[in-house]
C-alpha cells in the first residue's frame, strides 16, 4: 500500500462537517453563553453597576473566539485530499477554542 493515498472520502468529509458545524455554532455558543450570565444577579450587577465582574482577563475571551474563527475558516478551506492529520490539529483547535471560550463566558456567572 502506497503511502501516498488519498485519505478515505468519509474522513475528508467528516472532518469538513465539524469544521462547518462549529463555525455554525460558534456565535450562538457566545450569544447563549452571555444570557446566561447577564441572567444571574452576578452577571446583572456587572452589566449594571461595574460589580462584580469576572476575572477573566480582557482580552483572552476574544483570543479564543478568534483563534476558533481561524482554525475553522482554515479547516473548511483547507484542500481535502491533502495533510488529513493537519485539519484534523485545525478541527481540534477550532472545538477547542470555541469550548474554552465558552466556559470562559460563564465563569462570570
């Protein structure tokens, strides 16, 4: 067997499948992720009056956003035939960044 083989058609398409879906579900996971935080008395208070807000540093919350935007953008683009273990790397740091961002959020809650 040549190692030079094109992947298995199901793994290139399995692997555009979640680089989609997570590129899909990346704004909804912040929207859903604030509501529930400005939903507690916590998360109130910090929107209302500068109390109480989380620790997060300011600018970590956006690096993961945006490192979970590019990963997938590069996943979904990247060509299918070719570095299969690359996209898969790129898959698993778009799901998580995009988790990690999330929990973030609500560790304001």
């Amino acid at each position: 067997m040549s190692t030079n083989a094109p992947p298995p058609h199901s793994a290139t398409r399995t692997l555009t499948v979640w680089s989609v879906a997570g590129l899909v579900l990346l704004l909804p996971t912040v929207v859903l992720a604030w509501i529930v935080v400005l939903s507690t008395e916590r998360g109130s208070r910090c929107l209302a009056y500068g109390e109480q807000c989380s620790g997060v540093p300011d600018g970590l919350t956006p690096g993961f956003f945006v490192t979970a935007l590019v990963a997938g953008v590069l996943a979904t683009a990247w060509p299918r035939t070719r570095w299969l273990p690359a996209r898969s790397g790129a898959v698993a740091v778009q799901w998580a960044a995009m988790l990690t961002m999330g929990a973030l959020i609500l560790s304001g809650a």
